[in-house]
C-alpha cells in the first residue's frame, strides 16, 4: 500500500504545520491534508509547528537532514514525495477514470468554498483564530483584513456580484457533497476501499469544516446532509488522529517551532500553553520592529511637511526685518 | 432529446454575444459554448452582438421579448435555460457518477487553464483581438491591462509564484485532458453517445484553444496531442456551425446591437465592416466623456495647488505694502 525508500529511515522526517485548533491536530485546510495522508501511509513523522508566518506558501512542509519539500513547489508535498519515491499512495489508482475529475472536484469547488466560509462567509472568526490567535491584536488584525481581501480578489467577488457568487459557491459545493457521498457510498474510502491522496484532501476538507466552522455555517450545515460522509470522517479521525497518537508512543510527539527545547510526548488535545509566549515573543519582536519603522517613516514625512511649511513663514520674516532695516535708513 | 416551451416559439430568441473571430462564430470563451449547447438542442435563435462593453459580465445573454436570461445570474444562462423549461439537454445525466465531477473539472481546471493563456500566456495577443479589437488604441489598451491584472488576481499569481503557477495550471490542463480524452474515446459525445450541456462547456473550450491560440501555445499543443478531441471538435463545429447557417435559412441571421437595422443574411465568416464604425461612435463617445471628466478634475488640482501657493506670494506682498504705509507716516 505505501513505498518507503528504506534509507531514509535513519533521518526522521519532520511535518511542520500551522498550530492545532479545535480538536485537530492541525486546523489549517492546507496542512491537515497532508497529516493526513502521512497517516493513512502509516509514515512516522514528527510534527512540528510554525505560527510566525501565517501568509507563507512554504507551510506545511516536509523536511528530514537536507531534504526539504515545500508547499509552493511542484504541485505540493503528496506530488514530491510521490516523485521522490518517499511515499505513493496513488500508483494504482491515478488510471481511474473519475480520479482526475474528482481531484479536480475537490481541489476546486470544495477548495474555493471552505476558503470562502473560512475568511467570508462566516466574518473570518475561525479564520482569525487559526491563523492569527498568536499574533497581538493590530498586527493580526491588519493581516487578516489583507488575507480577506485577497481571497475576495481569487475568488472574483466584487460588490456587485457578491451574493450571485456566494450562491454559485455554495450550489456547486452541495453538488460535489452529492457526488462524493454517492461515490463514497458505503465504502470506508473513496476509490476501491483503499486509502489514496483523494481521500487525505477530502478527509481534510471534511474535518475542518465539521469542526472550525461554527454551526452557523451553510457550507457546514450542507456537509452535514450527507450522513455517510460525516461517519466516514469521524470514524477516520478516530483511527489516524486519536489513536494513533497513543499506539505509536514516542515517535508521535508535537513540539514546537525547532528553535525551542524538545518537552516530551503530550496529547493532540492539550494547547502547549508555555510555547505560545516564547513564540509570541519573537513575532512581536518582528513586528514591532516593522511598526517602529513604520511610525519613523510617518514622522519624518510630517517633519519634512513641516519643515517645507516652515521655509516659506521665515521666508515672510526675512522680508519683514530687510524692510525694517530700510524704513530706518 | 429537447424541450422548448411551445408557447414561447412565437416570439424569436435573440442570443447576444462578442464577435465572431478566428472562423469562429463568437469567439468569446464564455460566449461560445452557450451558442454550441443552442445549437445541440437544434434551438432556433437569432445571433446578435454587443462589443461595447467588453469587460461585462452580463454577456452573453438569451432575450426573447421580455424574457431575459444574463449570463450572471443563476449559475449562468445554461442553467436559467433548463429551469425555466426552455431548453434542457442533461435531464437524464445529472445523475451520472461523474457527471459533476468532470463538469466541475472543465469549469475550473480547463477554464483556468485558458484563461491563463489567453490573457497571460500569449501575451494576451488573442484576447486583445477578441475584445479589444473595436475601441480605439489607447482606451483598449487600458482595459486590457486592467483585466490582464484582474486574471492575475484571480489565479492567485504573484511575481514570486509566476512560474510555479504556470507549471501547475499547464499539468492539471494536461490531465483533465487525457481524463476527458479517455472518457471521450471514439464516442461522438462524453456521456451515452448523446449530447449534453457538458459537451458544449468542452467543446467552446476546445475550439477556442485551437483556432484563437497561436501555435506557439503551450496550452494548444497540449491538446493536440489527443487526436480524437480534435476530431470530436472539427467533427462537430462542421455539423453544427458551417453546415447549420445554410442548412437552416433566414433563421440564423448574424446581426449587429439592437439599436441598427438588420441587414439580412449574411455568412459566419464574413466580418461586418460598417457596423463596427457605428459602435465605434458611441463607444468614442463615452470614453472621450470620461477622458474630459478626468482631465477636468486634473486641471482643477492643479489651479488649487497654484492658488495655494500663490496664496504666500500675496501674503508676502500685503505685508510689504503695510511696512511702507507705515513708514511713510
């Protein structure tokens, strides 16, 4: 089912993700897919977090010595760790006929749909805590006012057209929901009853929007229609994230960010709260170094303004004392 | 096959569109498969243009009297048709397996795909002919530089990721291909051997990137390489739009915007010549309006800007005439 190259046994292989939330182990839609899929292969791994940067397209990643598989490179970490023959899940089934069309599916509408729930559809709160929750308020806030727009510019929503779209959005999700629930049927997985990348991006999809979306949601409450769907996710997370976090002892540990000290196994449930202040600490340095050059940047254009005001009143003096001197002559 | 609402065949079907080009009857890629899915439900309409507004997206739009479908509202014109119970083709496919997920595959990953050559990938040379071609060279310029950064939004492309970008739309593109080119087979059509909505989606797509990319086309020499999606493609543009206009009579006329008088039958690939200078008109009209608009509120900054500075030359002035006054006492 899985191909591991056998050397690379010796160096541990390292996911670094975005921070747990919500009972997840990861709550960002673009790393918890790849948790996933790591699982479903039975892959040791160790994972790891990153909060500093919320906006890069480097996270999640994949790294173990000098290997190193990045996010925005060749089409995702799944596609090189295929490629570079570390774990292949997909050999048997990419001539599928429905496989490409259902992974375009899902990378497509439902993709663009939990974006739009995400940052949109429900005011961004799930979104904020995901991404943000670490960063102190102004900072956070800015970013992720500036992330919401950029998914309204992908998305092509304007004043205009923004209830047509967000209609648009949720039709084609319920359909594809439709599709996969007939496609999934009974099954415990997708395509032939054996776990595929397929099922890691969807499982993943599934997961965060059953869990970080409030019920509030649309998106949610039509995942919610489809009951096999919400059996099929449950029952895997029960198998891939919660007990295997317990039967796999020590090789399945959460720590944080690799600057920090190692501290032991813990569980997915419990937020390491110590970590988050030393984290915090380094990203408020950054940021208060950008926001100190910023106010220094804002005060000498007022000096600059000021001083170019300035010019011109003792230019007037000037005149004044030049006719004084010659009023008296 | 089809269903037309017998009572709304009194009144004609107008089908407003862009231009016809590259021996295409419109060869707008939105336009196009709506006209190829009239076509296929052998739905007798009248084919009108409208080039003056190029970045709208109200077209292409169905008119009959006072019945109105644009094509952004209600999931598009295709759709609208089907509900209203004017014109359906897939009834009996909507339940296929994989129905929705190669429709959602052809309406993202292949419509992506390109749009991203057209406006990107080329140079944007055909797109310019498309729909730039009919306004004066400055103001079509601008608007197509504007959409150009409006489709780089959209596709989510930064400079940094320029080129990863392009590398992954180009292989999902090749992909979809060979899963549709499996699916097609030697078929005449994608589903059951009988027309659907989703051959007219595909079959816009593929006449587009075969007769307006140039050949240098990353995109075009992909899909040249399924010979039988370019046999399906030349085998149906043949049946339905060069045999259909002579076929079929005075019905399908090709006439300019509604506000000039018809001019009679006339052949798809004959361009009409003096109805381009009319639009150009009104077209000139507009835009040298807006242009005045734009250079007013220019000068009138600039005499606000002068005034103000005036405003300290005068003050310097005044107080040279009191000092003398003063003197003089």
């Amino acid at each position: 089912m899985e191909q591991v190259v056998g050397e690379r046994e010796a160096e541990e292989f390292t996911v670094v993700a975005r921070k747990p939330y919500f009972g997840l182990p990861t709550a960002c839609p673009i790393c918890l897919p790849l948790f996933i899929y790591l699982k479903l292969a039975h892959f040791p791994f160790r994972l790891s977090f990153n909060s500093i940067f919320p906006d890069s397209d480097q996270i999640p990643y994949v790294e173990s010595g000098t290997y190193v598989a990045y996010n925005n490179e060749n089409s995702g970490v799944v596609e090189c760790l295929k490629k570079d023959g570390i774990v292949d899940l997909d050999s048997e089934f990419q001539s599928a006929p429905d496989w490409v069309s259902i992974q375009a599916m899902i990378n497509s509408w439902l993709a663009d749909a939990l974006t739009y729930e995400l940052w949109v559809g429900t005011d961004g709160r799930s979104a904020y805590k995901i991404y943000y929750s670490d960063l102190s308020w102004p900072i956070g806030k800015v970013l992720f006012l500036k992330q919401v727009y950029s998914v309204k510019q992908r998305l092509g929503i304007t004043k205009d057209n923004a209830e047509h779209r967000e209609d648009e959005i949720y039709r084609r999700a319920k359909i594809a929901y439709g599709a996969l629930s007939t496609k999934l049927g009974e099954q415990n997985f997708l395509f032939d009853d054996r776990p595929s990348s397929l099922d890691a991006t969807f499982l993943g999809h599934v997961l965060v929007t059953l869990h970080a979306l409030p019920d509030t949601s649309v998106l949610r409450s039509k995942l919610l229609e489809h009951d096999n769907i919400v059996r099929y996710a449950e029952k895997l997370k029960t198998e891939l994230i919660e007990s295997g976090s317990s039967s796999s002892g020590p090789q399945f540990r959460s720590v944080p960010s690799s600057s920090t000290p190692r501290k032991g196994p813990s569980n997915w449930s419990s937020k390491p709260k110590s970590k988050p202040k030393r984290e915090k600490t380094e990203e408020e340095k950054t940021f208060k170094r950008r926001a100190k050059y910023f106010l220094a940047a804002q005060l000498l254009a007022v000096l600059l303004f000021l001083s170019v005001m300035g010019s011109y009143d003792s230019g007037d003096l000037e005149l004044d004392d030049e006719d004084e001197g010659i009023s008296f002559n």
